[in-house]
C-alpha cells in the first residue's frame, strides 16, 4: 500500500485528565508529569489524527483518528472534554482561555468539516470544503488563530439552541449542510454558552457520552507553563536535571498507533528525534524545539527546578546561571570594581540581559554591575527566600552566638540543594569582602545589599518589618563572617 503523506496542522499543550469512575471526578492521568503535548495531523486522503505525549517523558498517551463521530466539548474556559469515536472520554485543562479558545476553535472547524463531509453527496462540495480547510490551516500556521474573526459552527449554533430550549431540533439537522449564504447569520456565542445541560429535554435526540459534561471542571492553583505555562517543580526539577549533560539526548517515538486506528497510520513509521545538550558556559538547552524553550528560564523558579552543574568545593550541583554569572563578574573584573553589589546598573540594559538569559539567547556581559545585579535578582525571584528556611527564631539566635562552627551547623538542618547555595553565597560574598580595599564592600555593607533579596517578611506592619530587616542583615553578617573565619 502507497504511503499517504501528513503534516501536522496545529498544536498546543494542555493537562490531561481522566474521570474516576468511583468519584466521577476528573483526576490527573500522571499526577507527576501533567504537561501533554498534543498534534493534530491531517493527510492528503482528508483523515486526522491527534497524537499527544507527556513533556517530561515522551512517553504517548493519545493516538486517535478524528471522525465524525468525535466530540469537543468546551465545560470551562479553559476546561475541555474530548470523546473519541470508541467513546472514550478524557479531560484537557489549559494554562490560559486564549490558548484553550484558540485549540477549541481549531477543533470544532475540523469535527464540523467532517461532519459535512460525512453526509455531503456532492463531489464539488466535499472538494471545496477541503481545500477550504487546507487554506484555513495554512493561514492559522503563519498568522495564528488569534488573527482569524470568530465565526460560529454547525454543532456551536445546535447546542445553543439545545441549551436555551430549543426542543424542535431533528437528528438530521445536526448532519445538514448550512449554505454559505446563512454563515453571516449564525448567532455568535461565547465558549462557555456552548455546553448543552444535561437536564434540556431534546425531543428525538438521544446525547452521546461525551455530548454533556461528565463531570465538573477541576480547579487547579496553576498548570505548568507552556509556556506556560502549566507544575509540581520536583517533576521540573527532574526534567531539568535529566537533560543537564553533555551528552546529547534522544527523544524517539513511533507514530504507529492503535489497531482500530489503522485505517490511518498503518502505511508507514516515522521516527522523530530531538537532540538536547546543555551548554553550562551559557545556562542554557541548545537544540530544543520552539514548544520547550521555556525550559531555559533561568528566574523566577525554585532551586530544585534549575539546571545545575557540579562545582568544584561544594557536595552537591550549584544553578548553573548562579556560577556562569559568578565567572563573567570575576572574568570583567568585578572582583576589584568599587561599589560592586551597590551600585545600580542602568535598569533597561539589565532587563535586555536578563530576557536573553531566560530565553536561551545570552552571549555573554561585561557590565558587571549588570551581574552583580542579577546575580540578586535571581535570589529575589525565588518562589521562596533563600533565608526563609530558618525559623525566625532561629535568626534571632544565631545573632548571639560567638562560635563561627555552630554558626555553620545550622546548615546541617537544611536540604542540601539550599544548603550548598547558601554557601556558594557566601563565598561569592567572602571574595568581594577579602578584597575590601578595592571594592569599598565589607562585610556588614555586602549584608546590607544582599540581605533584603534573601528573605520575605510577611508583616503589614512597617515597625516589624524594619525591625526584622535589620535582624536578618545581622544574621547575614555573622553567617558571612563564620564563613570567612572557617575559610582562612
């Protein structure tokens, strides 16, 4: 049998969901790898498919065709239920409404175009909307569905008929062909007016599983990013982890996919592969496909979920952007420049930086007030401060102790990830403080500026709050200072 060639016409990433039967809940199908990576392919016979795969593992969780007899259901806005033609039944939740409007519209044109042509006798017009269809595609790939006007559907204008009581609908009215000249008229409706209730009595219309909400939308804190948006940072964190190494990693998968899909898969095999390598020079993922360039933002993440590369002195992996910031500042001099840590780069030329190190594009700084600067941003943008992991109790102590080794063990207490950053800290802190003649910075005045990006004070109240400031400057002071002790 000739091969039938394809082209992949849309994507998008969303969470996957599948109903607890016990419950009737919607739970996620991987609780530790939510991200699924869906495809819609189409070949030149007019058959679709729509494959998806987890981010973190490759591993494919759907391989469907899409026919007629499948159904997109928008619950939310930004909760949808898919059926398949075998009436199986799975939930896609979506970091954004646009991303979730901009995926529903794409799928309710091709379950429409199938619809028509499934019950169209008319060659000319099969033909026509085909090639209509290709040309819509064409156009969503260079414009974005975003650019296209909203336009109403077939099962769109049925269902809100359905849901506002329309009871005089026939079975054969959800298949008939709308001619052209109605399109202008169709009533324009909103995703969320969409979803036909099951309590609406439909005379001579028998709902599909599928056809009605099977169950109430999830509410989640967040998904992961996509961009992103969508995420438990342990399972980003591993992701992450697992791709710093400089050997280059494959991806692989199959696009064979289940026997009562062969109808459209079985003429051939594919094999796709994405080479990865960690730059460690730059922090940041060469090789990655443009739906896995957020992996490469550098701030704003927990310390688990950035990549990391071992450095020498320490036990555990440091942030490599924390260390590739480190060798620019002293590789510039940074290390000898008066005020450095204190004194403020120029705040548009700071951000231009910081957006090429999220983004993968950084080629290197020689501002190193820039660095320096960033090097406390990242600290500020931690989900969590750094410091506040200790009790504030604890701080209030450590302030009176005289010891610079139980200073120290206090680190004992803590994960080994914040640990070890805590000292990569301090001893960034120790080489500007050592050379005080130089760079003006002692120990109190690297507290000073450090301090405030290394622990979040949750008070409304002002008087607390400056209070609690100064403690932490002088916790940071007789922790940089035993480090300095046990360093000589």
């Amino acid at each position: 049998m000739p091969m039938r060639p394809e082209s992949m016409v849309y994507s998008f990433n969303a969470a996957m969901f599948e109903l607890d039967s016990a419950t009737h809940e919607w739970v996620l199908k991987h609780v530790d790898s939510d991200i699924v990576q869906i495809y819609l392919f189409m070949d030149n016979t007019s058959c679709f498919r729509m494959i998806g795969w987890i981010e973190d593992t490759g591993e494919v969780l759907i391989k469907n065709p899409l026919t007629a007899e499948c159904i997109w259901l928008d619950v939310t806005e930004s909760f949808a239920q898919f059926t398949t033609a075998k009436e199986f039944t799975f939930g896609l939740s979506f970091s954004d409404a646009s991303v979730a409007t901009e995926a529903s519209n794409v799928m309710h044109k091709i379950l429409d175009t199938l619809h028509i042509l499934k019950n169209g006798n008319q060659k000319h017009a099969i033909k026509d909307m085909m090639q209509d269809l290709k040309q819509y595609f064409d156009y969503i790939q260079t414009n974005g569905v975003g650019a296209l006007k909203e336009e109403s559907n077939v099962d769109l204008l049925i269902t809100t008929q359905i849901a506002a009581g329309d009871t005089n609908l026939q079975l054969e009215n959800a298949n008939s062909h709308v001619p052209s000249s109605a399109k202008d008229e169709r009533i324009k409706t909103k995703r969320s007016s969409s979803v036909p209730q099951p309590s609406c009595s439909i005379n001579n219309f028998e709902l599909r599983r599928g056809s009605y909400p099977l169950a109430m939308a999830p509410h989640l804190p967040h998904i992961r990013r996509c961009s992103s948006p969508m995420s438990t940072t342990s399972s980003r964190g591993s992701r992450r982890q697992s791709l710093a190494s400089p050997k280059p990693i494959a991806l692989s998968y199959s696009s064979k996919i289940l026997p009562e899909d062969e109808r459209i898969s079985r003429p051939y095999q594919t094999k796709q592969e994405l080479h990865v390598t960690f730059n460690a020079e730059l922090a940041r993922y060469e090789g990655l496909p443009v739906a896995w360039r957020g992996l490469n933002k550098q701030f704003g993440l927990p310390i688990d979920a950035v990549p990391k590369r071992k450095v020498v002195g320490y036990e555990g992996k440091i942030p490599a952007v924390l260390q590739m910031m480190k060798d620019y500042l002293i590789l510039h001099g940074g290390l000898d420049t008066e005020g450095i840590f204190r004194l403020a780069p120029d705040k548009e030329a700071c951000n231009r930086v910081k957006d090429a190190m999220n983004n993968g594009n950084f080629t290197g700084c020689n501002d190193v007030h820039i660095v320096a600067n960033l090097i406390k941003v990242w600290f500020r943008e931690l989900p969590e401060s750094l410091f506040n992991v200790f009790p504030e109790k604890l701080i209030y102590k450590v302030c009176s102790m005289n010891d610079p080794i139980q200073v120290l063990s206090i680190l004992d207490d803590i994960s080994s990830s914040q640990k070890n950053v805590i000292l990569w800290l301090l001893d960034l802190m120790c080489l500007v403080v050592k050379n005080e003649k130089q760079t003006k910075m002692s120990a109190k005045n690297m507290a000073i500026v450090l301090s405030p990006n290394l622990f979040s004070i949750e008070s409304d109240n002002p008087m607390v709050a400056l209070t609690m400031s100064r403690q932490v400057a002088e916790f940071t002071t007789i922790i940089l200072n035993a480090r300095l002790h046990t360093a000589e």
